[in-house]
C-alpha cells in the first residue's frame, strides 16, 4: 500500500476553505442523516402488514424467513438497467448474483427499483437531448421512490452512464444513513480505433463520405454491451467513485461478461452487508463522504483530463452531501495537479488502454505519493484510500487483491507526477465581460487555446451546420450558440458541431465556440467556452451581443471578453428569443417546472439543492435548541 505522503498545501487550503464555506450546511445534512438512522435503518421500524407487502413477491422461502427477522441485513439494488443501451445491458444479470451472493452470507437482497437511462450517444443533436441533463434529477427522485419502503440495510447502485451515477449519488446522499456500494459495469472491448473515427466523422461532415461508411465507422467503435471506451462522462463518473473510495479497488474498468467482473459484483455485495449495522461495523454513506472525498474527485478529474460535465454534477452532488463547492475550487486546484493521462479525446487510447498502462491503482499511487489526495478517507472496502493503489486477481477463482504496478506500462498513456504532459489539470474557468464558464483544454492545441475573432450568433445549434455548409464560417470566427441554458432548453450538449468547427480549424482559421449549452465528455480540439453563466435566458451578457462584435477566448489566461466599449455594452436591449420550439415534443412539455426551478451552471444547473438562506438558519436553531 502507497505510504501517506505530507498534504500539498494547495490542496489542504482548497479542503479548509470547502470545509468553513460548507460548516453550516454540512452541520445540517448530518444532523439529519443521524435523525434518519435513529429512526431505524431497516425494516424493523415497519408494522406487520407494511413488512408482509414488503416480501410478499419473495419466491425463495428463505428469503422470506430472513425478512420476518431483523438479524440479518437485506441490500436493496437500484439500477440503471436497460437492453437498449451498451453501458447498462451488463447489469441484467447482476439482480441474481447479488441476491445468491447475500443469501451465501446469510442475508438477503431484492431490487428496489430501476431509475431511467437515457444516452446523450442517441439524442445527440436531437430533440431529447433536452431531457438529459434534467434526468439527473428525476433519477436522484427516482432513487428516493426506490428507498422510500425503509426495507433496507445498505444499498447497491448499479449505474454507470452520464447523469445515472450523479443522479445516483445525489439520491444515496439524501439517504446517507445507509451504507452504500457503487457497481459498475465496465467498458466494452476497444473497437475501431478514436481517431480514425473521429477523421471518418470529419470525413462526412465535409461531404467526402456518405451516410454508409459512417454508420459502419460508428458501429465498429460502439459494437457490444459495455461503456463507450472513450473518456467522456462515464468514464469519468467512474474515476471519480474510485477516488471516493465508494468503488472496491480496481473495479472501474475491468471489461464486462469476464470472470473478474462477476466476481467483483458478487464480493460488493458481500461487503455491502460487512458495512451494515448488523455487522457490527456500520458504515453509512454519511460518515463516508465529506469534503475530502469530493476533492479527492475533483484531483481525480483535473489530473485525467476528465470530463467538464462534472464542473455541474460534480457541485450538485457534493450539495445534496452538504458540501458547497464552486468553479474557483476547480481553478486553484487545477494550478498544482498534473496533467497524467492521454485518453481520448485528449489522446488516440481509450480506457482499455489506461486500464492496461496502470490504470486506477498506478493514477492513486503517483497522486497519493506526491501529497495530491486524502488518503486518510474511509471506503466502502473498509481501509482507507491508500488500499486503493491495489488490483483485483481471480487466483484458483478467488478474488484477491494485490500491489498495482508502481511505475506506467505505457508512457504515452499514462505519466508519473514527475513528469507529466502538462504540469497543471486540463481545465480552466473563464471571466468576463461575458460571465463565467468553463474550458476543456487538454484536448486543445497551445495554438489554439487564444481566439480573438467577430462573432457568428446563433439561437440554435441545426443553425450552425447550415451556415458551415454554405460556407458563411470560412474565416476567423467565434461561434456563439446561446439561449442553450438550464432555463432555456434544459442546457443540451452541442457534440454535433465539433465535426464542423473542427474542419474550419484544420483550414487553417482561428475558431472558438461560446455557448450557454454544454458539450460532451468526448468534445475536444476546439477551444470550447461552455456553461456560460448567467446564461442568455436570465439576462446574461450573451444575449447583449451583436453580429460583428469581436470575442477573445483566452484560456491560458482564463479571460473570456467582448471587446467593446463598456457602457455601450451595457445600455444594448436584451435579445428575446422565441423559446416555444423547445418546449413541446419528445415530453418537453412535462419539464417546464424543471426549466423554471433550474439554478445556474455554477451552482449545478440543478432543481434542487440543500436548505438556504433562511430556512437553513432556522433548521439550525432548531437542532441545538432539542440537543439542549
């Protein structure tokens, strides 16, 4: 196991000041995570006819004669799966093994319930691509629908895709008196290699390839269950559940329908009930996840080039734990933590290739070993994070644990601390006269990280790819696509034009895309300032552009500007758009009351949060005053 290192004093600074900005909230999610456990973490609180409706359905008569009891512990399993999807066809079979590995330990498990999955791979440039980001919500009440019987000792998630496992986890924390274990599913086997797709992509875009040749390049890169291999937002959420330590070690990435993938999902959920009360070693998700734990994901994502979709779920789900983080943390930690990995889209491997180079053990060793992760943090494998630098093994066909390699099997894939790519994470935030957002800039070029172009505004992205065709963007240009926000259409991702603006890059024009939207885990090259708040919608400045007006992107020095004369600016009108196309069809309509509630980028883009202002203060008073 790594030996702990001394904290680097960024990263110990960034933790306090997390930590005294979020004392109060955080004072408050414990106090009521403690209130939930003391009112019985399982089905002992029921009354005789709530707990006969609860194992009615049980066809193993063991089952229920262990329900009737209160001795033994019972997992609830909720899961994203459907047989639609790659990433979560795998977990159809994982329901069986979980219950015949919790009936070997005594105990028993039933499915609470299935949460939604939608892939922004299919609704990409489409209407339902709307709905995405909201899913993470209606995923984390899903969850809570799921849990809300109280028949539960701990909780196994099955989720693994974009928003599923930060909807997931925002539904765990609001039930963080139960233990909990995230199960993934793992990705597919490499198929066509990243960068002769993204070239066959381009290739279409262009015109040079017909529909044909790129649905055969698309099938040969996503052909079998698993997660897409690139390291886009799945991929990412998967890092960051291991740098939480709520991953068994080494279980992000190994390759579903394997022997060692079987065995992982059965000892989670052998080590789900080790974590229950009735164990005698309770260890509930509450106790488990705090602010170190979420800066821990932060490092994770800045040192892999991970996905900026976690600059919004990322601080939603540290707020539904009681933790406030915002862009500025990403900012300052950034500036210390290295650059190690080349993934695609930052490189042309994919997370098979990592898996191979070293993978999570060797990435939390290098990090751990230069001070840049809490390693005193608890787990679900009942150590701390330094047991984390370990690989799974089947030996004789039983799962054992041993060192991972310490030094990287593939340079070009994965780097040491010591020398990494770059010495500071693949993002930066941006500020303006043009407000806030956020940039990607692993995947960019040194040449292309400054723009300073007139602006092509436009209200919708299909838009954009008409005026490429025509050819109105063959010059030096920054692309504003804007009115995309949470209030406005749900803050879709805008993948579909990185083929386009791609192709104007490689022409040999400055290009830059400014948008309220977002872009996909798998976006790169481009220079990209997304999540720009305040979005377009709620006044922001965006909508105070004019055709014309010239925009500078500068992402080594984190300015995002119109250069105009201030007080000009200011007194322009605030453009009104026409939203009603995106509100009605493919169930937009059923979303109106999320648009509405929706916070902005920064503070997660979500329609819920911890207790404010007020009714914080009040909860508060009303605690100490019972402790008294």
């Amino acid at each position: 196991m790594a030996r702990p290192t001394a904290l680097n004093p960024t990263v110990e600074q960034v933790t306090a000041r997390i930590r005294d900005r979020s004392r109060e909230r955080r004072k408050l999610y414990e106090a009521h995570m403690a209130a939930q456990h003391s009112q019985g973490v399982h089905r002992g609180e029921l009354s005789c006819g709530n707990l006969a409706h609860g194992f009615a359905g049980c066809d193993v008569a063991t089952d229920k004669d262990r329900l009737k009891l209160t001795n033994s512990a019972n997992l609830g399993i909720v899961s994203s799966y459907n047989d639609m999807l790659s990433a979560h066809r795998p977990f159809e079979d994982y329901p069986a093994a979980i219950k015949e590995a919790a009936r070997g330990m005594g105990s028993t498990a039933q499915f609470a319930g299935g949460v939604p999955a939608m892939c922004d791979g299919v609704t990409q440039g489409q209407p339902g691509m709307e709905l995405s980001l909201f899913s993470r919500d209606v995923i984390a009440m899903a969850t809570a629908v799921a849990l809300s019987h109280n028949m539960f000792d701990a909780v196994l998630y099955l989720g693994i895709c974009d928003k599923i496992v930060p909807g997931l986890f925002i539904g765990a924390a609001r039930f963080g008196h139960l233990p909990a274990v995230f199960v993934p599913g793992g990705p597919m086997t490499s198929g066509l290699p990243n960068n002769e797709k993204a070239r066959i992509r381009q290739l279409y875009a262009e015109g040079k390839v017909g529909r044909d040749e790129l649905l055969e390049a698309e099938s040969q890169s996503y052909h079998s269950p698993g997660t897409c291999t690139f390291y886009g937002t799945a991929n990412s959420n998967q890092l960051m559940m291991e740098m939480m330590g709520l991953h068994l070690p080494g279980a992000s990435f190994v390759n579903p329908g394997t022997p060692l993938r079987d065995a992982l999902t059965r000892y989670a959920a052998e080590q789900a009930i080790r974590n229950t009360e009735q164990s005698g070693n309770y260890r509930p998700f509450y106790k488990q996840i705090d602010e170190r734990a979420i800066v821990n994901a932060m490092i994770g994502l800045l040192a892999s080039g991970g996905s900026t979709n976690h600059t919004l779920h990322l601080v939603a789900m540290a707020a539904a734990a009681g933790v406030t983080i915002d862009w500025d943390d990403f900012t300052a930690l950034s500036a210390v933590v290295p650059s190690m990995t080349r993934i695609y889209p930052n490189g042309s491997a994919d997370v098979n290739h990592f898996q191979a180079a070293g993978g999570m053990s060797l990435l939390i060793r290098e990090l751990l070993g230069a001070g840049l992760l809490h390693g005193d943090i608890p787990t679900v494998f009942g150590t701390d994070l330094t047991a984390y630098t370990q690989e799974p093994f089947l030996e004789d066909g039983k799962l054992v644990w041993r060192e991972g390699p310490t030094e990287s099997l593939d340079r070009d894939v994965l780097r040491p601390v010591a020398d990494p790519f770059a010495a500071t994470g693949g993002l930066v935030v941006l500020d303006g006269n043009l407000g806030r957002g956020v940039i990607k800039v692993s995947a960019v070029k040194q040449a292309n990280r400054i723009v300073e172009a007139p602006v092509r505004i436009f209200d919708d992205q299909n838009q954009v790819k008409a005026a490429f065709e025509s050819g109105e963007l063959d010059r030096d240009v920054v692309v504003v696509v804007r009115f995309q926000g949470p209030k406005a259409n749900g803050m879709p991702e805008l993948h579909k034009l990185t083929p386009f603006l791609g192709v104007l890059q490689d022409r040999g024009y400055k290009v830059a895309l400014v948008t309220d939207g977002r872009m996909s885990g798998a976006s790169g090259k481009v220079p990209a300032a997304i999540h720009v708040t305040p979005e377009a919608v709620d006044r922001g400045p965006l909508a105070r552009l004019r055709e014309g007006d010239v925009v500078r992107l500068d992402a080594e020095r984190g300015e995002l500007s119109v250069l105009v004369d201030a007080s000009e600016f200011a007194g322009r009108s605030i453009v009104e758009p026409n939203l009603e196309r995106y509100h009605f069809g493919m169930g937009r309509e059923l979303f109106g009351g999320f648009r509405h509630l929706a916070a902005s980028a920064e503070l997660g883009a979500g329609v819920f949060g911890g207790l404010e202002g007020e009714v914080l203060a009040r909860e508060l008073e009303k605690i100490e005053q019972e402790d008294q």
